[in-house]
C-alpha cells in the first residue's frame, strides 16, 4: 500500500471515531432565561399636577420590573431625557402633555402625564398700590394663595428696565380684558399695559404733564375707553395709543364699566352717563349717583348715592332702587375706584365718611332687610383705604384693605382682612408694613 494511503485511511478512521463519540455527546443548547417585561407598581400613579413658570416638579413612575429598561420622556414628540426620573421646569404657562415610556426585550409600558403650568402671577392677585407721592413712584403688589405672601414691586422687577415715575404721579386703577393688565395713574403718570400672566410690559402712554387718567375698560379686542379728570378718551388697543375726547361727557370721571351694549361712566358733575358702546353717543344719565361699579350675576350694574343703591339693568337700563340706610359717598376730592363690590347674587359696599374709609360693610341679598346691619366689621382701630374692598370669586371671599386709623405712620400698618363672602366671618389676615397706600385689588376672574 501507498504510505500516502496508508495514513489516510487511518486519520479517516480516527475521524469516525470522533464523529460518533460527538455524536453520542450531543444536546440542544438551553435558551436564555426570559426578561420580564417592565410593569408599573401596584397603587395609583400621580398623573397629573399643577406648578406656576419658574418652578419644577419632579415625574418619578413606580416601577415593579426594570431590568434592562430603556427610558423615553417625550414633549410634543421631542425627547427631552432619558433618564428613570424627569425634572419638568416649564417656561411658559400652558398645558403639558409629558409621555414616559419603558421598554425592554420583554416589552414596553407608557404612561401620560397632564401638567397645568401657571403663570409667573396667575396663582393670587395683584394689589395697586398709590405710592407715597413725592417720595416714590406707585408700585404693584402680588398676594400669593399658596404661600399667603405679598410679593412687593413685581412690575419692576419683571420690567427692570421700565419705571411708573414720576413719583408726583398716583398709581390708582388696575383692570384685566383679555388676558392683560391695565394699570392707570393719576397726576401726570403714564397708562401701563401688560401681559396679566407674565407681567412682560406691552405698550404704554407715556407719563405726561397734565396727564390725569383714572380708570380703563375695554370696549372690544381693538378699543377701549380711559376715564380722566376731564371727560372720558378712546384707546386703541393693538397697538396701545391714545385717540381723542368723546363728546358728552365733561369734567373729572372716574369708574367705568362696560355691560352689554352700554358703558357706564361715573362723572362728578352728573352722576352716571351711560354711552352706546358701538357709537359712544350719549343714551342716559343717572344723577346723584356718587360711586360704582359691580355686577351681579344676572347681569345687573350696581351703583350707589346719597342713600340709596341702584341696580340697572342693561339690556333694558330700568332701574331698581333700595334704600341703603346710611350716606354712599364719592372721593372726587382724592379720587380712587368705587367702594363696591359684587358675587354672583350678593352687593358688598362700604360706609364710608365724607374724608376717609370706614370700617363696616354691608351686603345686599337682594331682600331690603339684608341691609340693616353691618355683614363684616373691621378689627378695632383700622379702617379701609382706597377702594377698601373686592370680592375674590376664586375664593367666595370679600378681601378688604385696611390700615391703622389716624394720620402719619397709621398709613404704613397695613392689613389684609380675608371676610367669607356667605356669612361675613373672618377667614384670613395679613399684616404688612410700609407706606403702599393700596388703591384696588385686581383678580384675573372678576366677580
């Protein structure tokens, strides 16, 4: 035989051999152990929650099964982490809409989260404050529900590079229509417009010599009306700029409001003139009529003189009188908005003196005998300054501003008194100093 063949046919032997021990040593590998897929815990998740622009809230899913878990958190289909936790720190008031969603080779679970963002001051009201004339300009304030704090000078703060000089002016008036805040100064101060959530300025009339607004209300998206010691202008609105002096109307004004097709504007010399909103002509005057305004929830226009309280209805403009029981008196001497206020059913007004704010206030129910006696009396020795009281209807309650009866530093012991608006209890107070003279509080929902 070949030696060649020779081991050949040897190593094809041994090759056998193996094959067949192989053969006889075989077994189907064992697969993987599985991968559980991921699973929330048992027990609720928190799904939705509430935070105002400048904080953050923390998204933590309870987890029963991660292993191996890749994470996903998505805002309007971008990915903003990846990570097992997410610190949501939103910029911008709005909803959010957050998905969170696990997944491995076992499978994926998701889960939405729904956050409510608040504006910067959304979450409380702002209080107006006059300023202590010639020693600074007026400010604006802020009353946060939350923490029961009041926030001092946030326009300033939020606009560093804007002013409400000069510091002979009077900050006196503050309103909301359409998601922004109009702020009024009296003596020579400019007309301020901002965003009523963020309180970024949008427009203005500049401070002037001989400037004397008291009062805005808005008429549609485009015009609105400002009230002055002399008759009553127009105002564009988009952008903000002054028009000219509706006729009808002469001498100091002071609060308005719009109702249905009407606008009523208080007037020192004749009591309430009420304008056609489209053609701003003259419809009605109400003599002896000395402050205002509130409107109840069926729509009525609440007013008050000498001693009597007048409802008007203004689809209609008839007129409904109840006897007050003491003197409703104006400030046209030192003109602030109306000692008046309204809920849904209920007027709320002050008895005031001639010179200065008193310290009871009454409520009518409609029923003439609600008026006999006082709903809510002030701790002893203070009294209200300014317009003195709104209703808050976030809270069904008469919030009222107060300082110390008397002259000098009395002005600077100020206080917050917080009246449940169904029975005239003391639910809340806030005591603060410092020379504000507050003039109104404004609510981004009015009563």
């Amino acid at each position: 035989m070949n030696t060649s063949l020779k081991y050949w046919a040897v190593f094809a032997a041994f090759a056998g051999l193996l094959s067949c021990n192989s053969d006889d040593d075989f077994s189907e590998p064992e697969p993987p152990p599985s991968i559980a897929p991921p699973s929330f815990s048992e027990g609720d998740q928190q799904l939705s929650d509430t935070l105002t622009v400048g904080g953050t809230v923390t998204l933590s899913p309870r987890l029963k099964e991660n292993n191996g878990v890749i994470y996903t958190w998505t805002i309007a289909d971008e990915v903003v982490s990846t990570d097992s936790i997410y610190a949501f720190g939103p910029e911008e008031r709005g909803d959010y809409e957050i998905i969170f969603s696990a997944q491995n080779d076992g499978g994926e679970i998701s889960a939405v989260y729904n956050i409510y963002t608040l504006g910067g001051y959304e979450n409380g009201f702002y209080i107006v404050n006059e300023g202590w004339m010639g020693h600074g300009t007026g400010t604006l304030s802020f009353y946060r529900y939350d923490t029961g704090a009041v926030e001092d000078s946030v326009f300033v703060k939020r606009n560093p590079d804007k002013d409400l000089l000069p510091t002979t002016s009077t900050l006196e008036y503050g309103t909301i229509f359409n998601e922004e805040l109009y702020l009024v100064a009296k003596v020579g101060g400019p007309v301020v417009v901002a965003d009523a959530y963020s309180l970024r300025e949008k427009g203005r009339i500049p401070a002037q010599g001989g400037n004397d607004w008291r009062a805005f209300t808005g008429l549609d998206e485009s015009r609105g009306l400002l009230s002055s010691g002399d008759g009553v202008y127009t105002l564009s609105l988009n952008p903000v700029g002054l028009g000219g002096k509706i006729n009808g109307i002469e001498g100091q004004t002071g609060d308005m409001i719009k109702a249905g097709n009407y606008v009523f504007v208080l007037s020192a010399a004749e009591g309430v003139v009420i304008l056609n909103a489209v053609t701003l002509k003259v419809e009605k005057t109400i003599p002896g009529i000395q402050t205002g305004f509130a409107r109840t929830g069926d729509g009525k226009v609440w007013m008050a003189g000498k001693t009597t309280l007048t409802g008007v209805d203004p689809e209609t403009l008839n007129i409904e009188e109840v006897e007050l029981g003491f003197d409703a008196y104006g400030s046209w001497g030192a003109w602030h908005p109306g000692s008046i206020a309204a809920s849904a059913t209920e007027v709320y007004i002050a008895k005031n003196s001639a010179w200065s704010g008193g310290s009871d206030i009454y409520r009518y129910t409609g029923n003439a005998g609600s008026l006999a006696t006082p709903f809510a009396t002030l701790p002893e020795g203070k009294v209200m300054y300014g317009s003195g009281l709104r209703y808050d209807p976030n809270t069904d309650r008469v919030v009222v501003h107060a300082v110390d009866k008397g002259w000098g530093n009395s002005f600077s012991r100020n206080a917050l008194y917080f009246y449940n608006g169904q029975n005239g209890g003391l639910v809340d107070e806030k005591t603060y100093e410092g020379y504000y003279f507050p003039a109104v509080s404004v609510f981004h929902k009015e009563g």
